[in-house]
C-alpha cells in the first residue's frame, strides 16, 4: 500500500514544485581559438620566443562567458561556456598566433630544450562583454635572455575592443575572441618593436 502511495504522490510532488514544466537547457561549451589572420613561416635567423603559462586574473578562472552589470558586478552564464578555462585557450592562441608572425625562429613552450632568446609572461586580467562592446586584456613582461644577465624588455598591459552584434550568446562569444585577437596583434607590435 505504502509503494502505491509513493507511486502516485512523487509525480504529483515534482509537478507541483514546477519540476515538470521547466525546459531541459543544454551547457554550451564554445572553443576559445583565436585565428591570425596570415600565417607567416618562422624566421631561421629570428629569436626563440618562449610563452610561458597565462594567468587568469581575478575572477576569470571561471569557464562561464562573462558580461559586466551597470553595477560593476560580472555575471556569469552557467549554460554558456568556453571549452577550456580562458586564460589556457588565451595561451594557446597566443603562442599560435606568435609562432605564425614570422618574427620568431621557434615559439616554445615552458621545459622546452631550445636556448630561449626571449620570455613572455603574462595574465589574463580582461574577457567579458559590457554592454554591446566586447572587452579583453592582457599584461604582458618579456624577458631578455642573455649568457650571463637577464633583463626586462617590456611591461605593459595592451586592451582590446570589439562590437558585439547582438545580445546572444555565440555574437558575444565571437566579439570577445575579435578583442582578443586585437589583443594579439598588439602584442606581436611590441615584441617586435624590442
């Protein structure tokens, strides 16, 4: 009699609580792969530039795609996210896009065996929407690798802008990986400045 009663009641209990009539809503998980526009091939003669790990800065080790309130707080989306943590497919882009600039011999990885001529490091501080305009940034410090010294060649955080077409989800997704790669491209100016 008990098992009947359970039988009959649980249904009625998870369509009172409104359970039933909520729609299923898929996680969206969206590649975080920022394309340069031209491949170069390497430089034979070029520095070897080694990308060492990128940080996430406050907030951004969160995977959820980000967007600021008029209140200065971030929300972030639950059901739309990137596909690895950003400031990991940040790096990963970074180093793509730099090892296909033409500037560099090689552009490596941390524990590679190449003698390193130059170091980048940096953090991920800036990738959200605010509004109808996509924000990214980047602080960036290159290190000189000399024989017997070390010296800092470049400090600097470089932001990037991008319009964001529409309030859903893949326009913000394509906007914020469009600062990036302005981002990106700003970074290549300076490297190849110093």
């Amino acid at each position: 009699m008990r098992r009947r009663f359970l039988l009959v009641a649980l249904p009625l209990a998870v369509a009172a609580c409104g359970l039933s009539e909520r729609p299923y809503e898929v996680r969206r998980e969206w590649p975080l792969l920022v394309r340069r526009p031209t491949a170069v091939p390497p430089r034979a003669d070029g520095p070897v530039l080694e990308v060492r790990d990128l940080r996430a800065g406050p907030g951004l080790a969160e995977r959820g795609l980000q967007s600021l309130r008029s209140d200065g707080s971030i929300q972030t989306a639950f059901y739309e996210q990137w596909a690895v943590p950003p400031a990991e497919g940040a790096e990963d882009s970074l180093r793509q896009w730099l090892a296909q600039s033409g500037q560099f011999a090689a552009v490596v990885s941390p524990g590679s065996r190449a003698a390193i001529t130059l170091s980048l490091d940096g953090e991920l501080t800036t990738l959200w929407t605010d509004g109808g305009v996509a924000r990214a940034a980047i602080a960036v410090t290159a290190v000189a690798m000399g024989a017997a010294t070390r010296r800092i060649v470049l400090q600097q955080t470089f932001a990037g802008t991008a319009p964001v077409a529409d309030s859903s989800p893949a326009a913000a997704v394509r906007a914020q990986l469009a600062a990036l790669a302005e981002v990106f491209a700003q970074i290549e100016g300076a490297l190849a400045r110093v």
